[in-house]
C-alpha cells in the first residue's frame, strides 16, 4: 500500500530509530500496524490540533527507545484504533495475531459499559490492565508509552482535565513505573505531573537549582576529574565511566515538602555515578572513594547485595569534600546501570527465552497477582488506586527475619505485614514480635536493618484477630487476614455482618417493612457483586466489604425508594410567595419571617431541604432525610407546619461543618490533616483529638465548606490519609 508523503516519512523515522536500536526488527509488521493505523485514524484531530496519527507514531518511537520487540512495537501503533475507530479485536487477531491483539486489548479502556461512576470505570480499566500484565508484561510498557506522549502533550488539555491527569499520573502509573525499574519514564512523568499539580513549589525547587549552579558546573566537574584520576591510577586496566546528575525535582520535593527538610538537609540532590565492569571492581571503587572523601556516617546503602524490588542495583554512599556541600556516589556496573534505567524492560522474558532467568523475572512481578489478589474481595472503586499507592510506594523499608532472610515491604508497613510476608501460617500463628531481641507491640512500623522475629503459637484454632485488618498496610497482608476469617468463620462473619447492618440502618433511620427490606438489601448485594444477602453479610463480617464505605450509597437508594412509593406532597399547604434568608435558603409562602439552619442536621447547599414552622422562633431548616423530619407529610401531626425551602443561587459561599475522622493513632497524623486543609484552602474553625480503644483515635474538625460537592472534596482527601478509616460528617 502507498502512503502519502508524510506517512512514509513517519515511517521511515521509524525505520531508523530501529536501526540504531539494532537487532532483529519485523519491518513487514511494523509497516502493516502503521498503515492502518494511519488509514483508521484519518480525520481524527488531538486537542493538540496535531493529526491522531501523531500520538501512536510517537508512543511506537518510546517503545523502540526502550528496546521492545516488533509485537510491541505495532500494538503501540494500534493502541487507540479499537477505542476510537471500528476497527474489532477480531480484526487486530485475525490481521497480526494473538499476541497483538492481547496487547492492544489490554492497553484499551473499558468505555463501553455504563458505570455509576468515573472512578468506578477507572478502577476496572486499571483491573482489566493489571490483568493483562499479569498474562504480558508487555501490555504496561506500552501502557506507561501511552501516558507519557500524552503527558507531554497535556497543556493541550482543559486545565481541569490537567489536574485530573496530572494527579491519575502521579498516584497510579508512576509508582509502576517505578516498580518496574523504568527510571526515565517515571521521573518524567513525576516531573511532568508536579509541575502541574503544584508549579509553585517547583518553581521555588527550580530558583533553589539555580543559586547552586556553581557546584552543578565546576564543583561537580572537578570532582569528577578527582575521582577519574584517582582511579586510573589505584584500578589500572580497569574500565569504568563517569556520570554526575541532579535529584529530579519529585525527589526534592518528597524530601522537602513532605519530609519536611530544609534544602540543606538533602543529602542526595548532587551524586557523581561510578559504572565499571564488575561487582568486585564497583567494592574496590567503594573503599577508594571512602578514602578520598569523608563519608557521612549512616548514609551508605548496599542494593547490591540487596536488590531494590525493581531489581535496582548499585551502591550509595553520601560523602563531603572540605569546603564543599554533601554528595551520593552510586557505584554499579554496566548491566545494573542498563537495569536501572530501563527496568523490566531490559530484562523481559520475550528476549532471553525460556531459561531459568524466567523464575527470577516472574517473582518480581509477584506485586501484579498481589495486587489482583486483594483486589478479588474488594467491592470499593478507590480501593484499587489505594492499594497501587501503597503497595508500590516509593520508599521501601528491608528487615531480617533471625535466619537473615530479607524481607522487602512498602514504608510503614507493620510487623503484621512482615509476619505475612514470611508465609501466610507465620502470619495466622502470631501472637507477637521481637525487633532486636525487644517485645514490641504488633503496630510497630518496620524500618529498614531490623531483625524481626515473629513470635508464634501451635493452639488449636488460634488466628488473626479482625483489628488486624486496620493495622497491615499491604494488601497481601490484609487478603490473607480476609480470606482466613472468609474460610474459618463464615457463621460468625453472618452475624457480624448481620449486626452491623442493622446497627447502621438503626443509626440512619433506614425502616422498611419486613418483605421491602429484604428486597432491598437483595439489591444491595448484587450492587456489591455478592450472590445473595447472606453473602452480602459474610463479605461485611470478615472485611471484603467495608460497610462505612457503601452507607452513603446504600442511603441514597433509600431516599429514591421512598420518594418513589410517597405520595405526592398537598399543594393546599404552600403558597407560590418566595422569601430569600440571607443563608440562600429560599421559602415558598412566608414574609418577613427568621430563618435559620438547624443544628441537628446542619444542612450545606446541595443538600434537599424542608422548612419548619416553629413556635415564636421563624422557620428552621433541615436536610430532608433528617431524623426529625416525617417521612411522610400528609400522615404526621401538624402537616401545616412543613413548608418548602431550597436553595438560591447566591447562597453564602461558606457554612460551617463538623467531620469526624476515625483512624489509626499514629505520629504525625493531626499534622497531616491540618496539612491536606491548609493545602486545600479550607479554614479550620475547631479540631478536637482523642483516643479510643484498640490503638484507634477519633478526630473532629470544625471546617467552614461552600456545598456538599466541596466537602465531599475534602472527605475524598483526608480519607486518602494512611490509616484513616472513615470520614463522616456529623451534625455537631
């Protein structure tokens, strides 16, 4: 097939990025892939105004860049045709094979299902890719492509639709990337995602750069040469290169803004790269380097010997010259260096063969089956993009059992997440933990040099007790404590979840007759993808299910129920006269009359509204689900007395509203919630800490909020804090 001009000087582009890549490249396919993907997407037009065909061509050059494989070179060029052109599967299958078209199945997004929400279809479509990587690393490479062309192209994009990106971005496919050992793809997207998530915390980062440019240039250039001299002469014959770098701008400010270090404090910002042929040669280089200049002691680390789970390897070690500020030398050889910037990438299974290689490759994938192993019992949208921030956490903390076993976990995970890390029976059998040969209690957070020895018990039908749950931080840990109560308490988790749910639709006045009720909570368990209420129940008592977390929906398919079986309200009692308080609540029938909000229910703009005509004190307003308003107004005393109310448009732009914050007590974590409020913005009328039984404290504050939809902002930001549970507006 002939190509207009531009599409075959694309491809020819192409053809020589593959040409410096080496190797053995299927140019027939590619030039296949790239023809059609230049035929369906023509017409179709980016934000960019660029052609669509733009998009894929770059995302196939990231992948060549990377070293990938012909297969995955054209099912990055036919990435976005089955989500955006009429081009099947099937086609893709029958046209270029299985593998491809499993590729490119797994990079497209679910949007052809109707969800209830938009973080519902982001969950699954992350399910469904997570799912294909489990099958083919392949699908996330090309994933993670995609996301940077488009990253670099975002100030295309709605501002809004920036931030949304920027933040999907940062807290999802950049600690995959980094997981993955893809270096250079995750600092650009971090760096991409910060600039536009806080531009001015990162121009400050920028000014800080610049006033220490001088080390950047000369110093660094001076010790370079130190060093290279310095070796040449002690490592004769030996090869070697040099490298410096800066900290990328995300590290910086991890370590500033929420580490809370002064830029003094930051060790690392300036590192000179030591890369040789050999491990002896790169501990040979060590001790030289310890000679020339005066390391800081506690900042040597040995990944070397202890690989990072990204299979990132090398040495650190943080030294100073007089009359210089401190600086990291990493020493590694030639194929750590090529790991560390590529990662997984340098190192898939599609290159070596079946070899026995292949076993390591696959346990270092075991976080994608972990993570769709917790995911098996969830039922909550964000739970998914919880689990991937915590479990791929940046920073990593490495302990040893007694028999030096080490053992690799996210920062602050428990001895809880380490007994199960071990083996699911250490886990199940523990009844406590030993750091150091000290009896520690079981919140303890591992930290990195720890030996930890795992207390266990042989008693018949000992095991894990439920506040475990709110105590592991991994999701490995938190799906086998579920999947032990699933097996071995099913009568109690009935009970329990029975319990619950009655307590909790006691406590928000959920009452339906005996046959309505057991058909609603029949449609509350196929919501919650549950087979019946009894297993709706069982899910709640062991944990799958987190009944906090579904009320607020549970409660609004109780106001549409009762709403649609009320009858309509009688007219006769509301005149058509409006009166407007100066909260924005208008009233429907009453002149010069008091209006206030009542305190039971404390209603915000946005909430449904009813007004109460009392005696001697105006008109009180309550939210229409309030426990002190009838349910319904034609049958209650007094049905005179209720009177319309809504709210205007110019409603006061900020009320006040008391949120209670049940979690974890932990340091630090008041500070925290002050810090997500100052950063959103919100001011902070009153705050009120104190602890409750099992570890746990209780939190209020008292925040001034503009409508629902702002304080719903604010709950989605606290509750994403480590080791909060829930966050419920009270009516304080």
């Amino acid at each position: 097939m002939k190509l207009d001009e531009k599409y075959e000087k694309s491809f020819e582009e192409l053809v020589d990025a593959c040409k410096k890549q080496g190797g053995q490249y299927d140019l027939e396919l590619i030039r296949k892939a790239f023809e059609l993907c230049a035929v369906s997407h023509k017409g179709q037009y980016r934000q960019s105004k660029d052609e669509f065909y733009i998009h894929p061509f770059n995302v196939a050059k990231i992948i060549i860049s990377l070293g990938m494989d012909s297969e995955s070179i054209a099912a990055s060029l036919l990435h976005d045709v089955v989500e955006d052109t009429k081009v099947s599967i099937e086609e893709i299958k029958e046209n270029f094979g299985t593998d491809v078209a499993l590729l490119v199945d797994g990079v497209t997004k679910i949007g052809r299902i109707q969800y209830t929400s938009r973080e519902q279809q982001q969950a699954e479509s992350l399910r469904k890719m997570l799912i294909a990587m489990g099958k083919d690393i392949r699908v996330i490479i090309i994933k993670l492509a995609d996301r940077l062309h488009n990253m670099r192209t975002i100030d295309s994009m709605p501002q809004t639709k920036q931030l949304e990106k920027s933040l999907e971005t940062i807290e999802v496919y950049a600690p995959i990337a980094h997981r993955l050992g893809i270096q250079a793809i995750k600092d650009e997207l971090e760096d991409i995602s910060m600039r536009h998530l806080d531009p001015i915390a990162c121009g400050q980062i920028d000014e800080l750069l610049s006033s220490h440019s001088d080390f950047q240039e000369d110093t660094l250039k001076n010790i370079c040469a130190k060093i290279e001299e310095r070796l040449k002469a002690e490592m004769p014959g030996v090869e070697f290169v040099l490298q410096s770098r800066v900290k990328s701008i995300p590290g910086i400010y991890r370590k500033m803004f929420i580490q809370m270090k002064d830029f003094d404090e930051i060790y690392d910002v300036y590192a000179v790269r030591i890369i040789t042929d050999t491990v002896t040669n790169c501990y040979n280089a060590l001790g030289i380097m310890h000679d020339m200049f005066r390391p800081i002691p506690g900042r040597f680390k040995d990944y070397i010997s202890t690989p990072k789970p990204n299979m990132y390897q090398s040495l650190h070690t943080t030294v100073i010259e007089r009359g210089t500020i401190p600086f990291e030398i990493q020493i590694r050889t030639f194929e750590m260096h090529h790991t560390a910037e590529l990662g997984i990438a340098a190192h898939w299974k599609y290159k070596e063969g079946i070899t026995e290689k292949n076993k390591q490759f696959d346990d270092r994938l075991a976080w994608i089956r972990q993570i769709l192993d917790s995911q098996n019992e969830a039922n909550d949208a964000s739970d998914l993009i919880r689990t991937i921030k915590i479990d791929l956490s940046q920073e990593d903390v490495f302990a040893v059992t007694p028999k030096g076993d080490v053992i690799n976990l996210p920062a602050g995970a428990t001895v809880i997440d380490f007994a199960f890390a071990i083996h699911s029976a250490v886990g199940i059998k523990m009844v406590g933990a030993k750091v150091n040969g000290k009896i520690v209690q079981i919140t303890h957070e591992v930290k990195t040099g720890e030996v930890i020895e795992i207390l266990t018990t042989n008693q018949a039908g000992h095991g894990p007790s439920r506040d475990w749950l709110k105590i592991a931080v991994t999701s490995s840990a938190k799906a086998k404590i579920r999947s032990w109560f699933k097996k071995e308490r099913r009568e109690e988790n009935i009970e329990n979840g029975r319990n619950a749910i009655e307590a909790e639709f006691k406590k928000n006045s959920i009452l339906l007759p005996a046959n309505d009720m057991e058909n609603f909570l029949e449609d509350v368990a196929k919501k919650q993808r549950c087979s019946s209420v009894e297993e709706l129940y069982a899910s709640i008592g062991y944990g799958g299910i987190f009944l906090e977390k579904i009320m607020p929906r549970i409660k609004e398919d109780y106001v549409k129920l009762v709403n649609a079986s009320k009858a309509p309200e009688i007219e006769e009692y509301i005149s058509k006269h409006k009166v407007k308080s100066p909260e924005g609540v208008v009233i429907e029938g009453i002149d010069n009359c008091l209006i206030k909000l009542s305190k039971c229910c404390a209603p915000l703009p946005g909430d449904s509204i009813i007004g109460f005509i009392t005696r001697g004190h105006g008109v009180s307003v309550h939210k229409r689900d309030c426990a002190n308003v009838p349910e319904d107004l034609t049958t209650c005393e007094e049905p005179e007395r209720w009177i319309k109310a809504y709210w205007s448009d110019s409603a006061k732009s900020n009320f006040t509203s008391t949120l209670q914050i049940t979690a974890l007590n932990r340091d630090g974590l008041l500070a925290e919630v002050t810090t997500v409020l100052f950063n959103m913005h919100v001011a902070l009328h009153a705050v009120n800490a104190r602890q409750i039984k099992g570890g746990n404290c209780v939190i209020s504050v008292t925040i001034a909020a503009s409508s629902v939809e702002h304080l719903k902002s604010i709950v989605a930001k606290l509750e994403k804090l480590n080791g909060v549970y829930t966050v419920e507006r009270t009516n304080q």
